[in-house]
C-alpha cells in the first residue's frame, strides 16, 4: 500500500533489464507488472492556456458541468459537476474554483438547494458548500456570478422575480448580504469591493460593497435603448480595472470603467471600424449586415486592449445566431485588425493572456477548436468535448 | 440611495388585512431604496382559482382590409400557420427553448407530468393567415428537465435579461411548485392593438 | 379569507369594465385590444397576470387591491417608483393610462371613489431623473 515508489522502481529496473538483455528489437510491448496500484491524480501547474469550458448540456441541463482543457495538447484534464444554469468563477489567484449551481435533492424533484459549490484548483476536489439563499434560474450568462480581484468576495445574481445580488465571502464562507438591485440584473465585479448591474431603463447601477451591510448604490442615466438597441449581457469586462465593452445587438461598442461611478466613453461602431456602414436597427429588420451575434459573444485580451467579437451576418433579432467570424478590434483606434473565419459557426470566442495566444471557438455539436488568432489555422482540436460549449476563459482574463 | 437590508429568505407571513398606515409606511421604505418583501410579498391566494374573463379568440380569416399588413420581421415572412410542432409556427416568433407541442404537450397547453406555470413574458406575433399580430404569452411547463424535442430559436424582442418583460431565457416558471424547465407554449392573450 | 367574497363580486363587476370582455361570444369578429391594456399585458401583465392576478408571496396581485395605493400621495409615488414601472421605458401619456388602467380597470372596489386619475404630466415630474 504505501511502498508504491519502490514497486516503481522495480518495474523501472525490470524493464531495463528486458531492454539489456538484448531481446528489445522493435516495439517491444511495455513489461506488464505483476500488479499496479490505483491512485488519483492532481492537475500539472496551471499555464496560460489552461481552458475552463462550460458545458450547459441543455437538454438535460441538470447535469451541467465544466472542463479543464490543456489547451497545447487539446487535453481534457479533468471536470467538475455544474448543476442547472450553474455558473463557474475561478478565483483570480487561482487557488479555487467556484461553482454556483442548482440542486434537488432527488435529482429532478425534492428540496431545491442552491449552492456555492468550492473546488480545489489543484486536485479538484470538493472543498466546501456554501448554500445560498437563491440564484436567478435562467439560461446561463456569464455574469449571473463574478468574483472581486481580490477573490475575496463571490457575487451572485438573483431573481424571484425581484432582482438582487448575493454576496458570498470565500474566507469565512459565509452568505454576508443580498443586495437589492431594484430593476437591474446581473453582476460585474470592479476592483476588490463592487460591482455593477445593467437595468432595464439601459443605465447602469453601481454598489459599492466596501462594507457590505451598508452597500452603496449609485444609478447612473441611461446609455442605450434597452428595445432598439441593447447592450449584450455577456459584454466583456476586467474587474481588476474595470475596463468593460458594452456591445449592442447593432455593433455598437462602449468602452466604460466600472466603479463606484462608473465612466463612459462614446460610442463607436464595429461596421465602420471594418469600413462598412452601421448595422441597420429594429426598425428595418430585414437589412443584412454583419452583426455580433452568439452566446459568450466577445473576449477582451489585456495586453494590446483588442477585442475579439463573434460576428455574422444576418437580419436584425439574429442576436442569438452563432459567429462565423471573430473580428479582431484595437479598442484604441477603434480600427479593425484582421478578420478570422472560423472553422464551424460558433456560440463562444475566447482568447489567451499570453504572448502565444490561442483562440477558442466551439461548434453546434460540441467541438472546440483552437487557433492560430493570427492566421486563423486550426492547431488543435477536441472533435467532441461534450454537448454545449458556451463559455470558455483562460488564466488572467 | 443604499438599498440594504437583511439577508430574508423568501415567503414571509404577514396578514392579509392591509391599513392605509402600513401602505404609506412601505412606501417611504421603497422610497428610501429599500424593499421588504415581508410587507410587499403577503398576498392572499383566493384570486388564483377565479375563472379567464378573456373570452377565448378565434384566429380570424384574412380580410381585404388588412391586405396590406406585411410580415413585420423576417421571421414573421417566413412562418406557416399549419403545423405547431414545427419551429417556424407563426406564433414561436420569440419562443427560445423546447415546443411542449413536440413533446407530448400542445400549443397552450403543458405535457403530462408537468407543471404550467402562472408567470410568464407576453410579447406579440403575426399571423400570416389573417394579417395580424397577437398578443403572445409565453408559458413555460415546469417540474422536468428539458423534453428535448425540438429545440427552437424565435428571438423577436427578445432583449436581455436585465429587461424581464421581453426576455426569453429567464426560466418562466416562478410561482410554480418547481423551477426546472421542461418546454414552452405560446399562448394567444388577443389581438394586439 | 376574510373579505374576499366581497372582493370577487367587485372581480365580476370588473369584468364588465374590460373593454375586450364586452367582447361576447366566442364567434364574434375578436377585437384589438386597447392601447392601455395592451401595454399593460406586454409590459405588466406576465408578471402580474392578464387579469391583474399573480403568485402570492412572489409577485403582488393587482386585481382587486391595488386601489388602495393609488388612495393616498405617498402609495402613487410608490407605484411610479416601483422597477418595472419606472423603467417601463413607456412614454409619459401611456404609462399614464397603464397606470389607469391597473388603478380603474383592476383595482375594482379597492379604488375609492373619487380617486384622480393618474396624468402624463404626473409620471413625467416623478421619472424625469431615471430616463
């Protein structure tokens, strides 16, 4: 039991024997050893390209789940449970995963429990269960959970229908506050201590949680027409800075700085970043133009400030219908970098944090590609990785 | 401006009988940015057994007057109005999710086993055979995981989340005994407008 | 439950205030439904039920009730304030008469007599921050 090193190195001093004694010649099959000790394993170190995938499994989407990709290798290296429209956040200093998931308590039926589900990002096992007090069931965005950059505090966005956003504290473990967010959804965490909401007026809430049994909200006026033309959920943000793009069913993208009041640039467009005239509104909607479109719509990488945006091309209300595109995007020059065409239509683009980056995309059937973001080329690919890929993250993001 | 309050789990008790003093007083609380669902919440649940006073709506045939009501939305220009187990069924305008009409269920009506849910999000769709939009409430069946079938995408006015009203991916089934998501209808409400 | 008889006669007497319930039979030519309820149906009523009538302990019930907020100052700048209402991104004249209709149409007995309709002036004056 507890001598499995040794027995190791008796196989290892087998083999070398067999190889000694001159009968190796081709392929010689591996010794198979007398017995062989069951054990578990724990990830290798984390690197830039370590993927987290969501897969929401819609039809049966209480077996929800997520995996961890080797992106070099195209690797599944492991996956965690992620029940009913869960949410997973990784801590930003990468100790813990945290799931946000629904349970009943006999699988389809009984109690339902709603829960901050822990992992330990090095062995995956789970390390605690916080029990919250709901979640907002809905198709899963990804901003229905976020954490602080700090990674000291969990937000998760309920709804009853009454909107609100539970504060989880992943050192004590404890639920500490369930703020109200009248009239607004979801929850993009800025900096160690807040968070915004987008309302259904197309303005902004900001909360500062500095102390969270006093949270501070500041309504901002609105900036876009929630009916006309409104702002992705999945819009990408940075909580470590703040720097968040809305984008807009017509391509429009504004450039904001969350915090206890937020900022907000004007407005520019992603049709006439790549010289074509703006995506015509609802008010004409059988124009054709290249729109964003899909599920995580959008990745933003830190080091140039480029985004990478699905796009495809269609009629107006094709907000949902997967990229066949990503357009890279210089948020500085507000300029277009280069199209890239993808392999299959896909519901999510990501991107790596690193000087090598790859891009990830996902087909209908549950592939994820990664490529090359420069020319496009596939590298690598898992044919099917599991039913629906919707979100995929790197380190650092 | 702060809105706080205590962490509350859902459903408190209160008393049905209300005094125009308790009203003012949840209205200052609302006023200050705060809610309590303990006060607002209470409701009496004699209503929920009273009968439709909305008489049921025949789909009328086309009259020369509207001949020259046209498909609001590409969808609209595309859809058929003989077979609701199909996606393209003129009132799946916005209907995101799976036909309970596929899966042993009907157009307004939840399969065996489930729940109907009393909540929902209306929006309208246009009836190609009579040249007219409707009024379209959006019922989820409840209790079951997805059924499966059919697997739809109708997303006219669908808007975010953040905007409940005309959303389709908020799993509409608050007020039902469970909040899993089994399929849609598409109930008639009238005809718009 | 104490009283709710005399509510549901106040429910029947209702009726008769739809405009679309005057309707008749089921054959009849339907008729469009009013712009208020309209709006009512398409930005209230999923919520709170096509006849004002909802979950208790998730989502008020209207029908019936809901007359006695709109009695006194502070209970009709609680409902203009409310989220969906004051983000209803209706203009000032049809909120008004979506107002009016939940207030007049179901509210019922609960609405006293005498009770002012709500006007577009009114709703401009109290959601001119938010908008």
């Amino acid at each position: 039991m507890t001598d499995s090193p040794s027995r190791r190195r008796l196989v290892a001093l087998a083999a070398t024997l067999l190889v000694a004694s001159g009968q190796a010649g081709a392929a010689e099959p591996d010794p198979i050893p007398q017995t062989e000790q069951s054990d578990v394993l724990t990830l290798p170190p984390p690197g830039p390209h370590r993927l987290l995938v969501t897969d929401a499994v819609y039809n049966h989407a209480k077996d929800g789940r997520a995996y961890l990709v080797d992106g070099d290798s195209a690797r599944m290296l492991g996956m965690m449970p992620a029940a009913y429209n869960a949410n997973i956040v990784a801590d930003p200093k990468g100790g813990h995963y945290y799931v946000a998931e629904t349970i009943w308590t006999r699988g389809n039926r009984g109690t339902r429990q709603d829960l901050l589900s822990i992992y330990d990002a090095h062995t995956l096992a789970l390390s605690d269960e916080i029990s919250l007090p709901g979640r907002a069931l809905i198709t899963t965005k990804r901003q229905d959970a976020d954490i602080s950059a700090d990674g000291h505090w969990v937000y998760v966005y309920n709804m009853t229908p009454s909107n609100s956003v539970i504060m989880v504290d992943t050192i004590t473990k404890k639920v500490v506050a369930s703020v109200p967010v009248p009239g607004c959804g979801l929850a993009f965490a800025w900096g160690d201590h807040g968070f915004a909401s987008l309302c259904a007026n197309g303005a902004l809430a900001s909360v500062d949680v500095a102390d969270p049994a006093h949270p501070k909200l500041v309504r901002g006026k609105p900036f876009f027409a929630p009916e006309k033309d409104p702002v992705f959920e999945q819009s990408p943000t940075d909580r470590a800075t703040g720097r968040t793009f809305f984008i807009s069913y017509g391509g429009m993208v504004t450039p904001a700085t969350l915090g206890p009041t937020p900022t907000l640039e004007a407005p520019w467009s992603i049709n006439e970043a790549a010289k074509q005239a703006r995506a015509p509104g609802g008010d004409t909607p059988f124009a054709v133009a290249w729109r964003p479109g899909g599920w995580q719509i959008a990745a933003y990488r830190h080091s140039d400030a480029h985004l990478f945006v699905l796009m495809h091309e269609g009629q107006y209300w094709t907000h949902k219908a997967d990229g066949t595109e990503v357009w890279e995007l210089d948020t500085a020059t507000h300029a277009l970098v280069r199209r890239i065409r993808l392999p299959a239509p896909s519901d999510m683009v990501g991107i790596t944090q690193d000087a090598k980056p790859l891009l990830i995309s996902s087909s209908d059937s549950g592939a994820l590609f990664l490529l090359d973001p420069q020319s496009g080329a596939v590298l690598r690919q898992i044919r099917k990785l599991g039913d629906n890929l919707i979100f995929a993250s790197a380190p650092g993001e | 401006m702060p809105p706080t309050r205590p962490l509350q789990t859902r459903g408190g008790q209160a008393r049905a009988g209300r005094t125009i003093d308790r009203l003012s007083e949840r209205a200052t609380r609302l006023l200050a940015g705060r809610t309590s669902r303990r006060g607002l919440l209470a409701r009496l649940g004699a209503w929920s057994a009273m009968a439709p006073v909305l008489p049921i709506l025949p789909v009328r045939r086309a009259l020369a007057a509207d001949a020259a009501a046209r498909p609001p939305t590409p969808f609209a220009a595309a859809a058929q109005a003989g077979d609701d187990t199909k996606c393209n069924y003129w009132r799946y305008c916005a209907l995101d999710g799976y036909l309970c009409s596929a899966c042993g269920g009907g157009v307004h009506s939840c399969p065996p086993g489930t729940e109907a849910s009393p909540t929902s999000w209306i929006g309208t769709c246009f009836n190609p055979i009579d040249s007219r939009s409707y009024l379209v409430a959006y019922r989820d069946c409840c209790g079951q995981d997805a059924c499966g079938q059919m697997n739809c995408l109708g997303t006219d006015g669908d808007t975010p989340a953040y905007r409940p009203q005309s959303n389709n991916d908020i799993i509409w089934c608050y007020g039902a005994k469970s909040l899993m998501y089994n399929c849609s209808t598409a109930a008639i409400v009238g005809l718009a407008g | 439950m104490p009283g709710s008889a005399g509510l549901r006669r106040a429910a029947i007497l209702l009726a008769a205030t739809i405009p679309l319930c005057a309707a008749g039979a089921a054959d009849a030519e339907p008729q469009p439904i009013g712009a208020a309820q309209s709006a009512y149906l398409m930005r209230c009523g999923g919520c709170h039920g096509i006849e004002g009538v909802s979950v208790p302990g998730l989502i008020p019930t209207l029908r019936g009730r809901v007359g006695a907020l709109a009695g006194t100052a502070k209970g009709r700048d609680y409902m203009l304030h409310l989220p969906n209402v004051a983000m209803s991104r209706l203009d000032d004249a049809t909120l008004a008469s979506v107002l009016n209709f939940v207030v007049f149409g179901l509210g019922g007995a609960s609405t006293a007599p005498g009770t002012p309709p709500f006007t577009a002036h009114q709703v401009h004056a109290a959601l001119r921050d938010s908008r």
